[in-house]
C-alpha cells in the first residue's frame, strides 16, 4: 500500500518527465541528455497538454494530507505546489505566450545555446543534436504563427531585434561542425530561410494588427503572482519599502559626495569615468575581478564553495544582448558532474555603455554573479540531491526571490566585511543597490499599470543613473519579466532580516558562514518557505547547544 510520501513522489516524478517531453530544451539544460535531439514542439495542443497536465497533478496534490508527511516532504510538498501554480497563472491567468514573440526566439535560442556552450559532452553527441534541432527550428518559431493572438509593438519589436541576431548562433553551431568535418550547411540555410519567415510574418502581419506598447498584468493579476510566490506584502507596501531603500541609500551617497565637495552626481560621474576603456581587456579584467571575489570568500569564510566548481568568462551570444545588458550568469546543467558555470559579459556598443564598466562595478557585479552569489548558490543547488529544488530552479521563477535576493545580499555583505575599503567602490554598491530599490517600485507599477515605459526610463536615469539606452534596454525586459525584478531588493531584505532573527536567537553562538550554509544547503525554494525552513533548523540547533 502506497503511502502519503510515495504518492507525492511518484507525483511529482511522474509531472517532470512529462514536462520534459513537451520541454526537452529544459531537459538538455538540467543535464538530461537524452533530451538533447527533441524540440519543443510549439502549438496550442502541446500548451493545452501542459495545462491540463498542471491542473491534473494540482489536483493529485491536493487528495494529499501533508500532516501525513514528514517535515522534508511537506516543504517538497508545497515548493512543488507553489512551482505549479506558477506554471497555471502563465498559461491561464497571463497566457504571454499569446501576446510576446519573443519567447519563441529565446526558446529557439536557448535549445541551440545549451548544446554549443556544455563541453564535457562528446562532439559527435553535441553536432548531432544541434543538427536535429537546427531542421527542426520550424516546430518552435512557426508554432507562433498560431499562438500570437493579442500581439503589442513593445513586444514585437523586442522579438525583431532578436531575430536580426539568431542567424549568429547558426553561424557557430556551422563552425564548429565544419572544424569536426561535419557539413550541417543545408539544414542552416532552411533554418535561416524559417528565421527570414517569421521576421516578415511579425513585420506585415502582426506588427500592422498589434497594440500599442506592452500590457501590464494589472493590480488583482500581480497580487496573485506575489501570493503564489509567498510574498505576502501588498503592492504599495513593496513599493513602500522601495521608495525608503531610495531615500536611505540616497542618504549614504550624499554623506561620501558631501566629504567630497561634491554633488552626488558628479561622485558618480566620476565613479564611472574610471572604466576600462579598451574592449579588448574587458573580459581580462572581469575574471581578475572574480578571482578577487573567490579568494576574499575563501580567507574571511564567508561561505563554503563546494569542490570542483569554477567560473569561465565569455562574450554575451548576440542573441542575448538585446534581454542581457551587462552582464549574466549561466549555472552548468544541475544534474550534470561539471561544475564549471558561464558568466556572460555583453560588449558595449557605445562610450555610453562603456562607462557602467567601471573596475569598482566589475567587482560588484562578479561579487552577485560569481563569489559568493550566483555561481556559489547553484553550485550548492548542483550539491543537494534534491531532484525537485533542482527542477524548479531551472523550470520556474517562483523561487526568484531566493535566487535573485541571495547575489544581491552579498553585495552588501560584501561591502560589509571591507572587500574592498574606497569610496569608490562604496558608491558602486550603493548605486547598484539604487537601481534594485527602484526596479522594485519600477515592476510594481509598470506591472499593474500605474506607470509608463517612459516614466521607467525617467526612474531608471534618476534614481540610478543609468544612460538612457542602458535604461530603455533595461525596461523592455522588465515588460516582459513582469513580477521579477522586484526580487532582488525583496529577497535581500528577507534575508537580512532572518540573518537578524538567527543572531538574536543564537546570540554569542550565532556563526555568520554557518547561516550561510543553513540558507545554500537547502537548494531553492521561496524565500518565505525557505525563511520557515532555516528557522526550524536553527531553533533544533539552539536547543541542541543549551547547557
């Protein structure tokens, strides 16, 4: 007889290899390489399989009685639920598919990037699945043709700039199988021509018919994605505490402008004046950056990295510049034994976007992709033997909260623990904290409609001061990532605030690396969940240290 954790289980189990036939990109970048030569195929009957699929294993969920189970498996339990409640409100209650061609291109993308960029696979395995999926790029761009339905000029545009950089990818995924004696020419001249079909089907037919701008979710829609990812806090409370973060860290900057004689502005200005001014070093001085990061991370015992794992610095594909500004980090495939993950750097193409290269800003942001964030977290979600934790950090944003609000906690921690002593790196951090605090305000009001993508941009160069076409790159993908960007200051600020709750109730005995450790260990979840777990840990901790 089956019990309760067996059911749940089997469950689950029996979700994630139906979620990866219909989403086999997702399993090549999980690490399931069975996937490998599988597309996604893209029309309404694959979505309504998934739906129903999602509803249907809802539903087996909820015959579940979770004080049947084991703590563990409660979390698994309700992670696992939140993850598919996730899934439902973007296919039902914000179907984007319908309204953003650009998710086809970045599906389309993704499946190819994933098999050019994972090295330990052999060469033969990886040219004969990038020219599976390379003849069977129609499956997933033409599948819009019938999907997009309620299209916006915002969004198609996005999709069109996207469009002009994908035959880039086609054109290495050729190189490297003409360098290993392959000639794939034929299916990326077809592949090319289905690129060529879909650019003028958005050009003559869905631009001249699309809405203006972009659609915001509006106020019930984002209260319902907030509540499905355990924040519980209303829209004006968060965009409260993002106007008071604005106010606190405008504060700080002023004190470090005033001692020295000048505006905040012109601190800035000068922060940023100081970037790396040939392209040709960028890269050099990122991974100087990083290697800088590890070894700080290592000698004060921040936090523990797990063996094997390294960090390789590469040029953004072109195909990503348009959603990846800066800079971006690729974890390896979770189920895979590498542990080498891809930071991305996308080159500036303007003295504009130079300047946010400053060496102080490098360091910062290698401090939130690499040591101790992104890069250190995933190599511990790589760790957990959890198959679910792993699934939902790949398969879904609801645990964004934790995984965005983790890399930028360390700034500050960072920050904290004088990685690195001048003002100027101060103001580095405290600015790039500025452009979180207001993308919170940004995503809530940009998400329920009570603030326009211009008044975004205003904000952006305002409050962060950011250049206008770094601004304007930047909300184009808060429109789509609606509910997203308000993570990493909201994460942050769990975070902190449990790290408080810990000290005070462990006091003297309270070890910052092993809080840091309590919070990795457990892989990914919401960081209300996870906030629920790590107390528990800790108060079974407390009373195991009681004389």
């Amino acid at each position: 007889m089956s019990t309760a954790v067996d059911t749940l289980y089997e469950t689950i189990e029996k979700y994630i290899r139906s979620f990866l036939e219909l989403n086999p990109d997702v399993g090549t970048a999980l690490g399931f390489h069975q996937y490998d030569s599988s597309v996604p195929v893209v029309s309404r009957e694959t979505l309504r399989q998934l739906t129903e699929l999602t509803k249907r294993t809802l539903e087996k969920l909820s015959s579940i009685d979770p004080k049947e189970l084991p703590y563990s498996a409660q979390v698994d339990y309700r992670a696992f639920k939140m993850f598919l409640e996730d899934c439902l409100f973007w296919l039902v209650d914000f179907p984007c598919y319908r309204m953003v061609p650009a998710l086809y291109i970045e599906k389309a993308c993704a499946m190819l990037f994933r098999l050019l960029t994972i090295p330990y696979l052999p060469t033969e395995h990886r040219l004969i699945a990038l020219e599976k999926r390379i003849r069977n790029l129609d499956k997933v761009l033409l599948g819009a043709l019938e999907l997009i339905d309620e299209p916006y000029t915002l969004w198609t545009d996005i999709a069109l700039e996207m469009c002009s950089a994908l035959p880039l990818l086609l054109s290495s995924a050729e190189k490297l199988a003409r360098e290993h004696g392959y000639d794939i020419s034929a299916p990326c001249s077809r592949a090319l021509n289905t690129i060529e079909r879909f650019r003028r089907w958005l050009l003559d037919e869905v631009k001249p018919r699309a809405k203006p701008g972009f659609k915001p979710m509006g106020y019930e829609l984002f209260r319902k994605l907030l509540r499905i990812r355990g924040i519980s806090e209303e829209p004006e409370v968060l965009v409260k505490l993002g106007e008071e973060e604005i106010a606190r860290l405008r504060t700080e900057l002023e004190k470090i402008a005033s001692s020295r004689g000048i505006s905040v502005e012109k601190l800035v200005e000068e922060v940023k004046s100081r970037y790396v001014r040939e392209r040709s070093k960028l890269l050099d001085t990122y991974s100087r950056a990083i290697s800088e990061a590890r070894e700080f991370v290592l000698r004060h015992k921040i936090v523990d990295l797990p063996a094997g794992e390294r960090v390789r610095v590469i040029e953004t594909p072109e195909y990503l510049r348009p959603i990846i500004p800066f800079a971006a980090y690729i974890p390896p495939p979770l189920f895979s034994y590498v542990r080498e993950g891809l930071y991305l750097v996308t080159p500036p193409e303007s003295e504009d976007l130079m300047k946010e290269h400053s060496w102080y800003s490098i360091l910062n942001t290698s401090v939130h992709e690499a040591y101790p964030g992104h890069h250190t977290q995933f190599a511990w979600i790589q760790a957990t033997p959890n198959i679910i934790r792993k699934f939902i950090a790949i398969a879904s944003n609801v645990a964004t909260s934790f995984i965005e609000g983790w890399a930028h906690y360390c700034e500050e921690l960072l920050l904290e623990h004088g990685f690195h002593s001048e003002p100027e790196y101060r103001t580095v951090v405290l600015v790039d904290a500025l452009w979180r605090a207001a993308r919170v305000v940004i995503d809530v009001k940009l998400s329920t409609g009570s603030m326009s993508f211009d008044e975004a941009v205003d904000m952006l160069m305002r409050v962060a001061f950011m250049s206008r076409e770094g601004a304007i790159r930047e909300v184009k993908r808060y429109t789509i990532d609606q509910g997203y960007q308000l993570c990493y200051m909201y994460g942050k600020y769990r975070i902190k605030r449990l790290r408080e709750k810990v000290r005070k109730l462990l006091g003297s005995r309270f070890r910052e690396d092993v809080f840091h450790r309590l919070l990795l260990e457990e892989g990914v979840l919401p960081v209300s969940l996870l906030e629920e777990v790590v107390m528990k840990k800790v108060e079974e901790l407390a009373r195991g240290m009681s004389p």
